[in-house]
C-alpha cells in the first residue's frame, strides 16, 4: 500500500483536448469522430440495412476464410472481405463507419471472394453497397481517398473499363491463368475453352480496351444519368463530374454529326436502298 501511495495520480476524467483524441485512439491511429460524423454514421447504417440488397447478399458466414485466401488486394492491403462479411452482418454504426473511411476502397472488385464463398455471399456486392453510401453522402474521407483517381474514374465513365486484359497476370489472378480448375468442376470445360471466348487481339494489347464506339459511351453515360451516379460524383467530385459532362457532350455532337451525315447521303442514293429510312 505505501509503494502504491506515492505512485503518480492521474485524474479519471479526461481533459477537454483529451476527450477529442484519446490517447489510446493515437496509438491506433484512429481519432474520435465529432457529433456530426457520429450522426452520419447511424443514418448510413440505417439505410446499409435497409437496402433491398442487403438480405439477397449476406446470408451469413462460416468463418471459413476462404473468400480472404484468394483475395488479391488482402496481399498488399489491412483488407479482408471476411471481416467485410461480418461487418456487414453483425457490425454496428461505428464498425460500419470505420470501414467506410478506407478499407472498402481496397476491393478490386474482381469477385474471386464470391466464387469461394461456401455459403454465397455477394461479398463484392455488399461492398459495392457500402461505397454508394459513402459516395452519395459525401464522406470525408472518400474524397479524400478518390482524389487522385480522377484518372481511372474519367476511363471507367467514358469506355466503361480501366483494366485491359492483359493486365491480368498469373501470379495475382491465379483463378484466371494455367492453375484454374473451378471452371472445370463447374461447367465441365478447361481453362483452354475458356480463353478461347476472349478476342485474341484483346489479350495482346491494351488498346482495344480503350476504343469504344460513340454509341457505347452514350449509352454508358444514360445509365450514369438515369441512375443516380452523377449526382453521386458531383457531390464528390464537382470538377471531375463537369469535365465527364464536357466529355460526353462532345460525344453527343459527335454522334449527331456522324447521323447527319448518314441521313444525308441515304437521301442522295438512288435505287432500291433508296426507299430505306433510319
């Protein structure tokens, strides 16, 4: 009891700047979220549950793994679609919000977790559902994680890809190179077929994924509007959403243009195409 006597005393109650970064959430590189971001939080997880997706893609866990194993950002990230699973099926507020601030945004979104899932769960969909939230609300921190992707969002909106086939190496989609064997127990066909569905020019170069006809980034960017995505990526990114608007719009006179001319020589044929209209 005498030792413990002149030990230091320190107060239980923390100070005011104490109480806005906890010593133990500076150790966890973690900070205390203000009032506001708290009340962000029970909306967001308010409407995560309320999602019609959410019941269609988690329908539980078996704390196999097996979706973690095969992931290829869980390699080089603090990322597991595992802890993303239970996150989404028995995590609250706070879990789902520290989630949103970086670890959903390590996702490739190549599905390997859902061709693994023993139980199948649409892990890279729910994912998909916790980014929406965090776009269309306009969470700090995904602008500030999407910043420097101005670039890929620009390709992904105007030719709908950002990743070419030839990207893809072995080593880190072993799924798709010589080791793939799911296909085989599932459609009773090699991974040979398999390749043999995919245009050879793409498989060569990058260029193809880039070229897309006038008309497919129109009607890329219909969805975009029709769906909510731009009103999304304004409220994120207003620069980036007026430089896609100036984009597509020069596609559309593009578009115009090409069909003017199209009607124009139709009408100067003469003969049977002649009595063609498009």
């Amino acid at each position: 009891m005498t030792i413990v006597a002149h030990l230091p005393q320190r107060a239980l109650t923390l100070t005011e700047e104490e109480s806005a970064a906890p010593p133990a959430m500076e150790l966890t590189g973690r900070r205390r979220a203000s009032p506001e971001e708290r009340a962000l939080s029970e909306t967001i997880f308010r409407e995560f549950h309320a999602d019609p997706r959410y019941h269609e893609f988690v329908l539980g866990c078996l704390n196999c793994g097996e979706c973690t194993t095969g992931c290829p950002a869980a390699r080089f990230y603090d990322f597991s679609p595992r802890e993303m699973l239970q996150i989404a099926e028995t995590g609250d507020a706070t879990t789902l919000w520290d989630a949103l601030q970086e670890k959903i945004w390590a996702c490739c979104q190549c599905y390997t977790c859902n061709m693994r899932c023993r139980f199948g769960n649409d892990i890279a969909g729910i994912i998909s559902v916790m980014r929406e939230l965090s776009v269309s609300h306009g969470v700090a921190s995904t602008r500030k994680t999407l910043a420097p992707f101005g670039r890929s969002l620009t390709l992904l909106m105007t030719v709908g890809t950002q990743v070419s086939s030839d990207m893809i190496q072995p080593d880190f989609f072993r799924d798709w190179g010589p080791f793939a064997t799911g296909s085989d127990r599932a459609w009773g066909v090699g991974a040979d077929i398999m390749r043999r569905a995919i245009p050879s020019d793409v498989l060569q170069t990058t260029r193809s994924s880039w070229e897309v006809s006038v008309q497919t980034s129109l009607e890329l960017f219909r969805i975009y509007e029709e769906t909510g995505v731009l009103d999304m990526l304004r409220g994120l990114d207003p620069d980036l959403t007026e430089m896609l608007i100036d984009i597509i719009e020069e596609r559309r006179e593009e578009f115009e243009e090409a069909r003017e001319r199209f009607r124009t020589e139709l009408e100067g044929m003469r003969g049977p195409v002649a009595t063609f209209r498009g």
